[in-house]
C-alpha cells in the first residue's frame, strides 16, 4: 500500500496478519515494523522485481496525482 500524504523517504506498506511494515523502496528493505520471516522474505523479493513501478506510484504521489498503478502480486 501507499498513501496520498506519504512521507520521504521513498517506502510502501505491507501488512500480514496484523502485522505491517514500512519497506524502504531503494534498498528493499524494512524501515519500520515487522513482517514474520517468510512473508517479509516474499514481499523483499517482489519488490525488489518491481523498484521501478514502485518509485513511478511514488513520484505519482509526490505530483498529487490520484491515479497509481496496480502492480501485479508476486507468482
């Protein structure tokens, strides 16, 4: 997930279970919260794949603008 009045640095939301985590889009990696071990390692490895979708939905944010693509699940 990402949020219209998003924060710097560049991350997204990933929650599982009652569990959430800010990921640090550049690096992939947890900034804040915590995921358990193999979802976290899943969700690393998708985005990883997807840095560049991700930085695109982030500078759409940044411009204000509403309209983000979906970005398809890891397979």
């Amino acid at each position: 997930m990402m949020y219209f009045d998003e924060h710097r640095p560049p991350h997204f939301h990933a929650e599982y279970n009652g569990n959430n985590a800010e990921i640090l889009i550049k690096d992939a990696k947890v900034i804040k919260g915590g995921l358990p071990k193999k979802q976290l390692k899943l969700v690393l490895a998708w985005a990883t794949l997807h840095e560049d979708e991700l930085v695109n939905n982030w500078e759409e944010i940044e411009t204000g603008n509403m309209k983000l693509k979906q970005i398809d699940p890891l397979r």
